[in-house]
C-alpha cells in the first residue's frame, strides 16, 4: 500500500519540487547575495521612490481593473445564465472566442484599435473628429483597457456558478411581495451572488498583479508594473538581487492576500 | 426555469460589453492586409504581403513547428504526471492531502512572473551540468512549461474523478484486481472526457505560454509566441497581424464547430 502510495503521489511532487520549490529558495538566495549578503535589497524595494511609485501604480491599476473586469464579467454573465437560447449560445461565443486566443494576440488586436496609426485614430481623423491622433496606447489608458478585455473571461466561471446556484424561488417570492425589478436585482440577486462576486474580484486581482505581457506591450515602457520592473531588472539593467528581492515580496504579498480570504471564507462558514 | 429575463438595459449593457470583448479580435484584419511595412491601416489598396511573408520567412514555420513539438511533449509529460497524482489522490485520500495538492497547485497560484524567475533560475542552473536540458533549449522550455501547465492538468481530472462512483472501485478491488487493472481498465475509462480535456487544454497553454518563455529562451529556442514578441515590442511588423488573424481564424472554427456539435447533441436529446 505504501510502495503504491509512493508510486502515483510521488513523481508529480519530486517534479514540481526539484523543478519550483528548490530554485525558489535559489531565488531567494540571490535576493540576499546579490551584489552582497545582508537585507539591503529589500531594504531599496521598499524604501526606493522608484520602486515604491512602481508598487503603487501596479496596485491601483489592479484595484480599477477588477472592478472593471468583474463589473462587465457580470453583466454578460447575467445574460448567459439567465438570457434565452440564442442569446446565451451568441453570449457564449462571446466569452469562449477572446478565452482561447492568446494573449500577445489580444494585446496586439488593441495596437490594431488604438495605436497612432490604429483603426480609431485613422478612421477619427478621416472623419475629422480630431485633427491630432489620440494617445489611446503606450500608457496607462491602453494598459487598463488591454487587462479588463485579458481578464473578464476568467471573472465570468466563478460569477456563474454563483449565479446559477441563486434558488429562482426567491426572487419569485420577492417579486410576488411587489418588488421592482431593479429592486429583486439590487436587493436580492446581487447579494446572493455575494461569493462569487468576491471570488472574482480575488481571482482577477491576483491574476492582475502577476501580469506582464499586457502592460510591457500596451505600456511601451511608460508606465511600468511591479511584474515589467522585475523583468527589467534581470534582463536590461541588471540587479538580480533587487528583481529576486521584489519576486520574493510579491510572492509573500499573494500569499498573504489568499491565506486572509481562506480565513474570512472559513469564517463566514462558505 | 428562469422566471425573471433580463431586461432591455442588461441587454444593451451586455451588447456593449460583447463588441469591447470582440473590437480588438476584428480589429487585427484590415491591419494585416496593409500594403504598408508599418502597422498602419489597409485603405482603398489591399495586399496579402504580410501573408506572403509568413510563407517566405522560414523562421514563422520553424517557430510554429517548434511550439507544436513543445506542446506536445509538455502536454503529454505534465498530464500523465498529473494523472498519476490525482488517481493517488483520489485512491487512498492521503492523510496529507490538502498540503500535496497545495504544491500542485503552486506554480498556477503564483504569480507568473515569479514562476518565470524560478524557473529561469532552473534552467541556467541545469545547464551548467549539461547542454541538453537547459536555458534555450527544446527540452528546457518543454520541462518549463510542463511545470505551468500541470496544475491545471490536475484541476480537470480531479474534477473528472469527483464525478466517478468509489463503488466500482471498491467492487473491482474485493473481486481481486491490482492496482494496474484497476487504474487502466475501470477507472481511466470513466474518465477518459477529462484526460482528453487534460491533454488539449495543457497543449493549448504551452503553445500560447510567453510569460515565462521570454525569460527562458534567447535565440535558440523561438517559439511561435516568443517570435511575435519580438515583432511587437518595438517597430510593430504587419506579419504579427497576419499570423493573428490565421490563429484567430483556427480558434474562431474550432469554437463554432464544438458549439455546432453541442446544439446538434442537445437537439437529438430533445428530439
């Protein structure tokens, strides 16, 4: 029983740990050694203005595009679960084409729409909406934009099965009291799907803060996320000590920010 | 049986959210058929040039067969192994199994820049020992991005598992089957929709993976994303809008067709 234990349990942990769980204690190594032992890069990470400006900037970006991405998730989700056929087959594809289609796809899509020379400038200035082409990308504008698009999909799974759990009764019985329609909404559907609201709020803010494709293309460099900042680090002005010390910061943060929403779910008894 | 039906404005607030999600998908074809060297749009005159230079550079083929084969092996590697963890798992419920399945899902949870460091470390580690498994090599990015995908290897066929019925393991298991017929003849069968969806989803990410295969690879190992990369960073090359709308094109067909297949299922159901 033992030797079978071993056998299928075994070779994906043996893996996952020589291949993650060892070279993350080498990366936290580096973020102590280099350029010298001691704490002092994680003294600069949390204390460098340019650091500090990147932390912030990446968590008040995070913070708009949850909300955006999981208010819109809502809405369309809404008409998944609760639409008619049609509307939830064309809703559906809606959803599952952008999911499947990778990211740099998606990223360069929005330079399609955006960019200087991009469909919305072109077709502006042709019709003379503006005479300068807007700066709609290479800023935090194309940033927000291309992450909300990235990851409303992924906010779409948990709201819908919180709204597919909601017992139909109960608006039935809402609605037979005389309430409006905007009121069973507000009052009834949308606290019932409480969980699945914070669930993907949680999952959209975490996925967000790790991001970096999106923003290193839509962001041309200008405005920097924690994620860019750690790439730029290893590989174009290197100071691995620092990029290892802020991976290790991040990776304590998400830790922390899970571990709090397992204890207020375990204590609201979900 | 839904009662209430969204109304006019959710519709609306929905429509509007369906052509933000679809815009930059549609956006992408009259960029690609620019006659122009910059990203810019096609007017009056069209061209297939960019289409024409997908063919005519090698290293588009080379990048996509490359990611193909990684694919293939990372999904194939990451699966099995998977597979192995979930049936451990769900066979003899492990006094410690929330912590295995904690590690299993690291690499998913953490944020991917993180893994991407990691992983580098890994590799540059590894090819200090040899020159086969390592930093830009065909077997470094496939063991890189076996490590990504496994979690949700794990996730589908945990999922698949919860749904077979303990009762024919426990009846093949009193009527004398080892552990090898009871894990290849009575229970992979019942979970065979979820190994198949494993294998495609798992081969789906590695083929798209670029988070942490741009810390990975240099020059050798160019994978189709890694080489959209480098024609997006800087001066934006209108092949980037060609290879997009063929690989938006392949998405769009394969969606399309297994919805078909659904609704066709569906209606026999009712029919």
């Amino acid at each position: 029983m033992l030797r079978s234990r071993l056998f299928l349990l075994a070779p994906l942990l043996v893996f996952l740990a020589l291949a993650y769980l060892v070279p993350f204690l080498g990366v936290m190594r580096w973020s102590v050694t280099l350029p010298e032992p001691g704490l002092g890069q994680y003294k600069t990470a949390l204390t460098d203005p340019l650091v500090l400006s990147v932390i912030w900037r990446t968590v008040r970006i995070c913070a708009l595009v949850t909300v955006l991405a999981v208010a819109m998730a809502y809405i369309i989700t809404l008409l998944w679960v609760r639409g008619g056929p049609v509307m939830r087959l064309f809703v559906e594809l809606c959803i599952l084409i952008p999911f499947w289609i990778s990211v740099l796809t998606r990223a360069f899509g929005w330079l399609a729409l955006l960019s200087n020379r991009g469909i919305i400038n072109t077709w502006g200035q042709e019709i003379g909406i503006f005479s300068e082409p807007l700066a709609l990308v290479r800023n935090e504008f194309g940033v927000v934009l291309g992450m909300v698009h990235f990851l409303i999909p992924f906010a779409v799974f948990p709201l819908a099965s919180a709204m597919r759990s909601v017992d139909e009764r109960v608006l039935l019985a809402a609605r037979g009291m005389g309430a409006s329609r905007a009121r069973i909404f507000w009052q009834v559907f949308v606290p019932m799907t409480k969980t699945g609201i914070f669930g993907a709020c949680l999952l959209v803010f975490v996925f967000a803060l790790g991001f970096f494709v999106t923003p290193a293309i839509l962001g041309g460099g200008r405005s920097v996320l924690v994620a860019e900042l750690i790439w730029l680090r290893i590989f174009q002005s290197p100071d691995w000590g620092l990029g290892a010390a802020i991976s290790v910061i991040m990776m304590v943060a998400i830790g922390l920010l899970l571990a709090l929403t397992m204890k207020y779910a375990k204590g609201t008894g979900r | 049986m839904i009662t209430l039906k969204p109304g006019l404005l959710a519709t609306i607030l929905a429509a509007l959210v369906a052509v933000f999600l679809l815009m930059p998908l549609i956006a992408v074809v009259p960029v690609s058929f620019t006659p122009g060297r910059n990203l810019s749009m096609a007017g009056d005159e069209w061209s297939l040039r960019h289409y024409r230079a997908l063919i005519d550079n090698p290293a588009w083929g080379k990048g996509v067969w490359l990611s193909i084969r990684i694919g293939l092996v990372a999904s194939l590697f990451s699966t099995a192994l998977a597979a192995a963890f979930a049936l451990g798992l769900w066979m003899l419920q492990p006094k410690f199994a929330g912590l295995y399945m904690g590690i299993a899902m690291l690499p998913m949870v953490a944020p991917p820049v993180v893994s991407a460091l990691t992983l580098y470390f890994f590799l540059t580690s590894l090819s200090q020992w040899n020159g086969v498994i390592g930093y830009d090599t065909f077997f470094g990015v496939a063991l890189a991005h076996s490590v990504m995908v496994a979690p949700f290897a794990v996730v589908l066929i945990t999922v698949a598992l919860s749904q077979v019925d303990r009762r024919i393991d426990l009846a093949a298991r009193s009527m004398g089957a080892g552990l090898m017929t009871r894990v290849f003849r009575i229970i992979m069968p019942n979970i065979r929709f979820g190994m198949i969806a494993a294998l495609f989803l798992t081969f789906v990410l590695s083929w798209e993976e670029i988070g942490v295969t741009l810390f990975i690879t240099s020059v050798n190992a160019v994978t189709l994303p890694r080489m959209m990369w480098m024609g997006l960073r800087d001066n934006i090359d209108p092949a980037i809008a060609a290879i997009s709308v063929v690989l938006i094109a392949i998405v769009v067909a394969v969606v399309l067709i297994k919805t078909a297949v659904q609704v066709r299922q569906g209606q026999k159901r009712q029919g």
